[in-house]
C-alpha cells in the first residue's frame, strides 16, 4: 500500500493545461475568509488520495471558483520542481465540441493536433502526449459533461487527475466526480469585511452611514464579484444621502425577479448604471465584444477606439493615448474590468479582462436596443456563422463590421457598398476561404481607415491598390498581384 500511495504521488510534476500560462505562477487574488481557506485544503486534501480522481466545485458565477483555482495551480507550481504547469479555460457560453477542448488541450501542450475529422484518431494522439508524464488537469467552468474517453483523457493514480468547475451541480455528477465540494456565498460577517475593505482607504462612517452600509451589502447576497463591483461603485462616498440612494437604486434595479441569473445580473448593472458617463458606458459595451475570456491588450484598443469615432483627429497622438487609459483606469476602479499581467520568458505585458458574468449582463443590455438601424458596431468574429445576416445593407450607421475568423464562406455582392459609414472591417478568416469579390466593392467607402480582407479579383484597378495596401498596412494582410 506504501509503494502505491508513492506510485501516485506527482514528483514528476504537476500539468495544469493552459493557453497562455504555460509554467508560470498565476496572479493571485488575495485569499481571505475563512470558508474559502477550507476549499482549498479540501482540494489540495482530495489530491493526495489516490481513490480521487476527478474532483469537482460548483456554484453560481462570480462566486470565486476560478480564484480557487488560481490557488490550487500557484500551490501545485510551487510543490514541483521539475514539472511544467499550464492552464486550460473552456469558453462553455459557446457550444465547445470535443473537437475544440481536444485542440485547448493540445495547445497547452505545445502540441497541433492532425486537423482531421477522425475524433478517435484525434483521441488517440492527444492521450499519446497526455501519458508522458503524471499530471493534474484543470477544466475551469464547465457547462455540459464530456466523455473523457472521446477526448482523449486517461484518468489514473500513475496518470492523472482532473479539478473541473461548473455552475451546475449536475455536470459534476454526469463527470462522475468521485469528490463535490459546493462553494456557498459568504456569510455576511465576511461578506461585510470583504465589502469594507474593497472601498479601499480607512473607513470612518458619518452617524447612520453605517447600517445604510450594511444593507447594500446585504444586497450582493454573498456574492463576491457583486461585492467587489458594488463597494468599487461606492468609493469615496460618505454622505448618507449618497448611499441611501444607491440602495434605492439596487432594490429598483431592472432585474428584480427570483432567477440567480436575473439577481446577479441586477447587481453588476448597478455599477454599471452608476458610471454616469455615456462614454464609459460605450466602452465598457465595446470591450465586452471581444471574445470570452480574452486578453485585451491596452495599446490594441488606441487605434480601435479611434476607428470608431471615440478619438479625435484633432488631439496628439500622446493625448489620445492618455485619453485611452484614462477611460480604461476608470473602468478598472469601478471593478467592471480586471487588469492581468501575461508573463512569458522574454517579455511582459500588460492586459485587460472582462469576467464572463459582465460580458453577459452587456449583451442583455444590447439586446434592448429599439432599433437595429443605429447599430454602429456589428461583431460576429469567431462565431459559427456561416452565411450574411439578413437586413445587413440596412445598417447605414454601421462604423465597425468584424467577421474575423467566423465560419463565413462569402460576402455577396452590393452589400459593403451601401455601408457607406464604414470606417473598420475586418473579413480575415482562418482557412482563407472568404474573400471580397472585387476590389470595387470598397471603393465607394470614403470613411474606411482600416481593412483586414482578402480580393478574389484586383484586375483593372491597380490605381487603388497603392491605397489598399496603405489600409492594410500592419495588418498582416497580403495583396495580391494584379492577373492573380
């Protein structure tokens, strides 16, 4: 039983897949409370025993699952001294098909998977890679269950174990998880101190402040990203009357039913309501477009936000771009963004996230949008769109169209003409399959600064191509020779 228990112990190392954080310790959010403490020992506990193999955490969003996990990797980093840790995040909002955490997977991994439709081929190679060497494998925000036989996980003592977490209790069984540890939100005792000590500078409530205090704590329910939006809102607030009307505010909120969902949604609007600054509100929309759980680069976002009309001509490059963290700064301080530090081994950068829930409270809030005709930004980048939305040449106001890396197989012809406000597009696909038929069809674009595409036909137009290539310059895009 000895020599077993030593078999499955990880001296080999510890493998938490991951996409961008290939053996490198993780940023970590500071861990406090007492309940949250306990998850992690029991965790790091159910790792040891050889008979746990999958363990599974559950609990609604913003409840400090992906925190926990931060820990648990850091922890496991930490432990080893010869193994790599990576991490892995299946973006679940989307369908993710076997096919797609085969190949998340195998790029923690470093590894390119056959690009064949064979899913037990495909099976095959990754537990191949998977089998080197002991590790434990963390799938961060489940929601559907997998077959880890038709991925290609192969669980064992002597193998590897898995740390999966979901908002559902019922993934975790359907996982078959042999340990489920649910994550409760905070007892107000903690829910208060975590609440105090977001507001970040020492704390001295006027008389009656407090208990007002307290009730808008009360209202984030123990949610943790709740209260850490919420007491980020309310910073440098003192009088009553100011947080009197700000609990006024989150009781009459627009999500007032009894759906978790409709709660938390209500919550995070708050802080959104409360910037009180149509510009913040505009950006904070834009950057929830980007795709779920990306790294937003703060120097990307200069020459989009002046694409977009939110920078002006006028101003110095050095303005504009004081202007963008400014706007950026302010959006961090209300907590409706993360700020994230990528580390590799020959350089540093700094970027920005925006958590899942969030991204999901502004596209509701799109959604309520009376008419499609203002639209300004139309972003459908790698979806599984396959064909133009119908009504598309109706958005006349239409200044940013981004169909990067989409499933789209073709742009019909008349359509990006009648887009005459047009100022960024962006049709690069990933198999090169779609193309603008003609050079022609942006010819009539007066306002386009910036274009990512490719021309199936540039023939008798070669007085604008100069002007194209001067578009697409930086943007990795190639323009084919005349005839070709």
């Amino acid at each position: 039983v000895a020599e077993l228990r030593k078999q499955g112990e990880f001296t080999c190392g510890h493998t938490l897949i991951a996409e961008d954080n290939i053996g490198y310790g993780l940023p970590p959010v500071e861990l406090s409370g007492h309940a949250f403490r306990k998850h992690l020992s029991e965790v790091l506990s159910c790792l040891r025993y050889d008979k746990v193999l999958k363990i599974g955490i559950y609990g609604m969003g913003g409840g400090r699952k992906t925190t926990l996990l931060t820990h648990i990797h850091n922890h496991l980093l930490n432990e080893t001294t010869n193994g790599k840790v990576f991490w892995v995040t299946v973006t679940v909002s989307q369908e993710c098909s076997v096919h797609m955490l085969q190949d998340k997977i195998a790029k923690g991994l470093d590894h390119t998977l056959s690009n064949v439709d064979d899913q037990i081929q495909r099976a095959a190679e990754l537990s191949h890679f998977l089998k080197r060497e002991r590790h434990a494998l963390i799938l961060d925000d489940l929601w559907c269950s997998y077959s880890l036989e038709e991925v290609g996980i192969q669980l064992g003592f002597d193998r590897c174990k898995l740390i999966l977490t979901s908002q559902s209790l019922n993934v975790c069984k359907h996982m078959l998880c042999n340990e489920v540890i649910r994550l409760e939100p905070l007892p107000e005792d903690e829910a208060w101190n975590l609440f105090v000590r977001n507001l970040r500078h020492p704390i001295v409530f006027y008389p009656g402040v407090e208990s007002v205090a307290r009730s808008v704590a009360e209202e984030c329910g123990g949610l943790p990203l709740g209260i850490t939006v919420v007491s980020g809102s309310m910073r440098g607030m003192t009088d009553i009357q100011e947080w009197r009307n700000a609990l006024k505010e989150l009781r009459e909120a627009r999500f007032s039913g009894d759906c978790i969902e409709e709660k938390v949604f209500r919550i995070l609007k708050f802080s959104y309501t409360r910037l009180n600054d149509p510009t913040l509100q505009q950006c904070f929309l834009h950057l929830a477009l980007y795709p779920e759980d990306h790294r937003i680069s703060r120097e990307n976002l200069i020459p989009d936000f002046f694409m977009i009309g939110w920078l002006s001509d006028s101003k110095s490059w050095e303005a504009e771009y004081d202007r963008v963290y400014t706007i950026i700064n302010k959006l961090v301080n209300a907590c409706l963004l993360e700020r994230i530090q990528i580390s590799h081994p020959y350089y540093e950068r700094d970027c920005l996230k925006i958590h899942d829930l969030f991204r999901d409270m502004a596209m509701s809030t799109c959604l309520h949008w009376r008419s499609l005709r203002a639209l300004r930004t139309l972003d459908l980048s790698w979806s599984g769109i396959k064909k133009v939305p119908a009504g598309l040449e109706g958005l006349v106001n239409l200044r940013t169209f981004d169909a990067g890396y989409s499933k789209l197989k073709e742009m019909p012809n008349g359509i990006l003409p009648k887009l005459s406000n047009l100022k960024q597009l962006d049709l690069k696909s990933a198999d090169k399959s779609l193309a603008v038929k003609s050079a022609r069809e942006l010819i009539s674009l007066k306002r386009l600064k910036k274009v990512r595409c490719r021309f199936k036909d540039i023939r008798g137009h070669n007085a604008y191509v100069e002007y194209l290539m001067l578009l697409c310059y930086g943007t990795g895009m190639a323009v084919p020779r005349s005839g070709n």
